[in-house]
C-alpha cells in the first residue's frame, strides 16, 4: 500500500490537527456534517489519530471513519504506547501486526503512521534497524518518527531513517538541538506543534505562525510535502492556529 501525501490537488502543505474536536468558536469555518469528522474534514485535508496510542481499535472503526471523509483525506495514525514505550522497538511483532490489519481499514485514506519515541528511549542502530526492517516488510506507508532522546540526532541515527525512509519529526518545543527541523527521508516531512511555552496549552502567535509557514514552504514541493499537525489541543488552540496557518499559507501561495 503506497497512498498518495497530497491531500488536495497542487498542496505541498498539508495542514491538521491531533484529532477533530472542533471549538465551538471556530464552527463558522467548517460546513454541516453528521460527525465532527466530517465537518473537520471540510476545511482540514489531514488529522492525526492519537487515540491508537492507548488502544487498538476495531478494523470496523477505520473503516467507518475512512467512509465519511472525501477521497483526498488522509489520516496519520499514532502507533501504539506498547511498541515505543513499552517494549522499547524490541519483538513488538505481536502488537505490530494486528494494529497495520487494522489501519488497513482506512484504505487509500491512510497517509502516515507516526511513531512517538519516549524520552528515555537512547538511539541502538541494532534494534531500530530490525525494528525499522520488521515494519517495511509488512507495509510501505509513510512512516513519521518523533525520538525525544538526544541520542537520535545525530548523523547515523539519521542515515538509518533515510535508508528506511522515515520522516524525523520537526517538533515544538524542541527537546534538542536540531529537534526543530525535518530529518530522515527526504520525499516528506512532518512537524508536530505540541504548544509553546506550556505544551498542549499554549496557542501560536501571530510571528510563530508567519514563521512556521516560511518553514513549511521552504521544506515543500511538489515532489515533497509537507504535514503540519497542531497538537496543543488542551485549550482548543490546536483549530484556530491550524486555520490561521492555512490563512498564511495561502497568502503566500498567491503573492
């Protein structure tokens, strides 16, 4: 299975959010659905589903939400808490393998898996490599990783997720030198707005925004794209900036 990034014709960037609780403020944005999701989908042409991080969810469930959302949505899905913090990438097959027949279910909407790394997690090319190895023989879809332990930037932690063509995540706050910018593979990149000073809390101003959209733009293109997935839901920042950064976007896109 090998989908398609561009979530509307012509988008080099690609911006969402970590799930599709929508503000009550911000309702004037989306057209009426029957779900969040499909309002959410309206206006954002990719979400992040964190919820597989604590669960599996039924194949049923993927399938249900793939059907209600339009043919160039894609979802990112986290994988889960028992393969990164748990076993640590170490004979995770037993939880690998039921959770990709499930995100199956989502068909040609599926666009990224994102694996979270805990902090605590220091880089070993041995087991990255059988882990990275085990997941690209089971599946081809763009794989994100989010390591938060220093150990995982530097330049053979990054040669071995190009070589499987894993995106490194560019997050903020960044926990590390370097931890800001997109690394790994290089055909996408993905970032991951956690919320700054107070993550999950803290809503983007208007100058972290205009930076962000120059970012983007300068690692996009068309052969290139780029996810921007705001994460600082706790206070229902995450839509706003997300519509604000769309907004920028396309301002630029028409200068």
């Amino acid at each position: 299975m090998s989908p398609s990034l561009q979530g509307k014709p012509d988008a080099s960037v690609l911006v969402g959010c970590a799930g599709w609780s929508l503000p009550s403020s911000c309702a004037a944005h989306f057209v009426d659905g029957d779900s969040a999701l499909q309002r959410y989908a309206s206006r954002f042409p990719v979400v992040e589903i964190n919820s597989s991080f604590y669960r599996l969810h039924q194949a049923s469930t993927y399938a249900r939400w793939a059907s209600v959302v339009p043919a160039g949505f894609r979802f990112s899905v986290k994988m889960p808490q028992t393969i990164s913090h748990v076993a640590g990438l170490r004979g995770t097959a037993s939880v690998l393998d039921p959770f990709l027949d499930g995100v199956q279910h989502l068909g040609d909407r599926l666009g990224a898996l994102l694996l979270q790394l805990p902090p605590r997690l220091e880089y070993d090319g041995r087991v990255a490599s059988a882990f990275f190895r085990a997941l690209r023989r089971r599946t081809h879809v763009p794989v994100a990783c989010e390591p938060r332990h220093a150990s995982w930037f530097s330049a053979a932690a990054d040669a071995l997720l190009r070589a499987h063509r894993i995106a490194r995540v560019a997050a903020d706050p960044a926990r590390t030198p370097g931890g800001a910018v997109p690394a790994g593979a290089q055909n996408w990149s993905y970032w991951r707005l956690h919320g700054h000073p107070r993550v999950y809390y803290s809503a983007y101003e208007e100058p972290a925004l205009q930076q962000l959209a120059a970012d983007a733009m300068a690692h996009a293109g068309s052969d290139a794209p780029t996810w921007v997935i705001f994460d600082n839901t706790a206070q229902g920042h995450a839509v706003p900036n997300a519509l604000r950064l769309q907004a920028l976007l396309q301002e630029r896109a028409d200068a």
